[in-house]
C-alpha cells in the first residue's frame, strides 16, 4: 500500500467533477486526467496529490469497446497500490448490457484487482438519489422522487432508458458474475457475506448515516489489498472523508467562489428536460440563445452569431435540444462535442472568454477530447454534482480556464445564472 488514498475512474466527465468535488471537500487534494499519462508522470502526479482520477466515456460506449477505454487505467492503478479504486458512475445508474455497461466494468475490475466482492452504491442523497431495498429512486426536475422505471427522465433516456429499478436485476443481466445485495436491514451482515462472494454485492442507502456506515463495513484500514468498488459520487465523499482521517499532508483549501471577469459561454448537448428549463430560464435572464440542431452540426455557421453576442458581453448559451426529442434519430456523442468544442475554442481564442459550461455527461467527455485538454482541479462550489473546476491545457489560451461540467439533471432552474454569479447553490 501507498501513501495514495484513492484512484477513481470516471465513466463520464461530468461524473468525475462530481468526484473530483466529493473528494476535495472530503480534505483530498485531488487531479482529474483526461487521459492516462506515461506511466513516470503518472508516478510523479500520485507523489504529489491524495487522490487521482481519470475522466472516461464508457459511459456511452458499446460494451464490446469497455475493455479497452477502461483495463488500461485499471491496470495503471493496480501499479500505484492505492487504498481504494473506485469506478464512478452516474448516481442515476446510466447503463445497460450493450452500452455503458457497469456490469462489464465490474468484471473488467474482477480480472485486475482479484476475485472479491465489488460493492455498489448508487445512492447520493445528496442530489436525491436512493436505494431501498436493492430498487432506485430519483429526484426530476419537478422536485419529486420517482422509481427509475418512473422518472420522467431517465426511464425515456436515449442512450440507456431504465425499465428495471431493481440493481440487482439490472446488473445482472449485464455480467456473468454473480450478483447479490444487502438491504438496509442487512447492512451489518457485511463483512459475513463479502468474505463468501465474488461479484458485484448492490447495498442500499437512504441517507448520509446509511453512506457513512457503508464507507466503515467496506474499508477499514490499509492492511487490506486495495478494495475496488463502484459507486455514485455519495460513495466518493464518504470514502474520501474516511481516507483522509489517515493523515494526508497535501490538502488545499479550494478558491473562493467568484464571478468571471467576463460573459459566459455554455454549450449544451443535453435532451434532459432539467437542462432544457434551465436553459429557458436562461434566456429568460436575458442570455443569447443559439439553436445548433443535431441535424446540421455545422459549428462554422454558429461561430460568427456566437462570437458577436459573446463581444457584446452577452452571456451566450448554444444548445442543441431543448428538453427530450422522442423522434430524434441517436446523435453520434463525437459529433456533438467536435462542434461544441470548436465554439469553445474560437470563444476563448476570439472573445476572451474565461469561463464555459458544459451540459450533458456524454457531450462535456467528447468536448473535453475535443479541446485537446489534459485535465482538472477542483475551484470552488456551483452547485451539487457541478463544481467549478481549473482546466489544465498545453494550449496557453486555454490553461487556467474555468470550466463547469453539468450532467443533464444536476441543478436548479437557475443554474446558468449562477454559474455567471459565482454562486453556490445547494441541491433540495
């Protein structure tokens, strides 16, 4: 075992903020990469920071595609002997047997860490999400909390609707491995069951009490091999509150939220209906609005409209959906966040823009690629799930940009606005 507290994968971006946020408010001085780097640097960056992560798309990737975007990274941190490695995953449990599948990253896990028990924990009351009794709930955008197979949402999602709220009928039609779970009642028996199984163990969460308890039955001390575990960015924080009662030596307060010098440019590829009423009460505040249809993804006939607003100091959002297209055809994630990216690239080269946001997991991934960019550090506070981070970058114009990655449902109505305010508004 290493001084490092934890690696973490994230199965989108906007997930990996989310952890990269849990993780640095937990007291972990934290880096998010976009891309493994040469094995020596990566030694180097886990010398100088408590926990390190990699931001990923298998999220959106077949599952025939999973083993290579993920063992890779799996396999670099099994050389840095962590205390924990996490895969992060969507606490809304976005996937399913052919795409994104957390079922296959569990067994792509299993391969490299060893035959064990993987708990999963999906809960973040935090941005109210549950797990009762193995069957999933989550907060809409109206404020009520539905089933998954419910959820206005996420039961209609394009990519990986949810008809099965059970996770452990949800993942087991995704992986040969066996799968099990613990309910709330039967949290303590633990360690009894864990010892006899080897396979994904699903364990509910209702509050922060449940998440707590869970992060003491599942590490316990750095005399155990490095424990794999999946988990929403609930699991994250508790683990990473737990880790750093170890005695970390780098921690950093994070820097004071603050409005930007300048107008804000927001790109969106989201179709959740959350992002659209946000997006609405945007340009409702007086933002520029853009239209950039998926059917014409054209981002050279935006620029010129985009940047003029932008230099008119106007805060400017370009969108491709407002809200869910049910009669859309799918929409290739490369293409959107290749368009989106060269709309970021001409606002910070040509308007001088210094602070975007991104809406939609899928989208901010491919945006991110798309810039070119290396990575992240955590900034200061937005919103729950949706930090403001630092962006590092080779390019000049675009290190030290501020950037805020928002998944479709993380949020308030207001969030544009206080993302252009600087300020932190907590989840319901």
């Amino acid at each position: 075992m290493t001084d490092l507290a934890l690696c973490f994968y994230g199965d989108d971006f906007t997930g990996s903020t989310d952890a990269l946020a849990n993780l640095s408010a937990a007291g972990l001085r934290t880096l998010v990469l976009f891309a493994l780097p040469p094995e020596p640097e990566l030694k180097r960056l886990a010398g100088l920071y408590d926990a390190l992560g990699v931001a990923g798309i298998a999220r959106s990737l077949p599952t025939g595609e999973m083993e290579a975007e993920v063992r890779p990274v799996f396999e670099a941190f099994a050389r840095l002997r962590p205390a924990v490695v996490q895969y992060k995953i969507c606490s809304t449990f976005d996937s399913s047997p052919s795409r994104g599948s957390i079922g296959r990253a569990c067994e792509i896990g299993h391969a490299v860490f060893g035959a064990c028990a993987i708990p999963v924990v999906a809960a973040q009351p935090q941005l109210g999400r549950y797990t009762v009794f193995g069957n999933h709930f989550a907060r809409a955008g109206d404020g009520a909390i539905y089933r998954l197979d419910r959820h206005p949402a996420m039961s209609r999602h394009p990519a990986t609707p949810m008809t099965e709220p059970d996770l452990v009928v949800h993942l087991q039609a995704q992986t040969a491995l066996p799968v099990i779970g613990l309910n709330r009642l039967e949290l303590d028996d633990y360690a009894v069951v864990a010892a006899r199984h080897a396979g994904p163990l699903v364990l509910d969460a209702l509050d922060e009490a449940d998440l707590d308890r869970i992060a003491s039955l599942i590490w316990s001390s750095d005399d155990e091999p490095t424990l794999f575990a999946v988990g929403s960015g609930g699991l994250s924080r508790v683990l990473g509150a737990r880790l750093a009662q170890r005695g970390t030596r780098r921690a950093l307060d994070p820097a004071p939220d603050a409005a930007p010098s300048g107008p804000v440019l927001a790109v969106s590829g989201s179709c959740a209906p959350q992002t659209g009423a946000q997006i609405g009460a945007a340009l409702d505040a007086g933002w520029y609005g853009v239209h950039l249809p998926v059917e014409r993804l054209d981002a050279g006939a935006a620029e010129d409209d985009v940047l003029t607003a932008l230099r008119a100091g106007r805060d400017t959002v370009v969108y491709t959906a407002l809200g869910a297209q049910p009669s859309a055809a799918p929409v290739d994630p490369r293409a959107v966040g290749t368009a989106l990216g060269a709309l970021v690239r001409a606002a910070v080269a040509r308007a001088g823009v210094r602070r975007v946001v991104v809406a939609g997991g899928d989208t901010a991934g491919q945006t991110m690629r798309a810039l070119g960019a290396s990575g992240l550090a955590y900034a200061g506070s937005i919103a729950d799930g949706a930090p403001l981070c630092r962006l590092f970058a080779r390019d000049p114009l675009l290190d030290g940009l501020d950037v805020v990655l928002k998944g479709g449902q993380v949020g308030e109505r207001s969030f544009f606005e206080h993302v252009r305010n600087g300020k932190y508004v907590p989840a319901r």
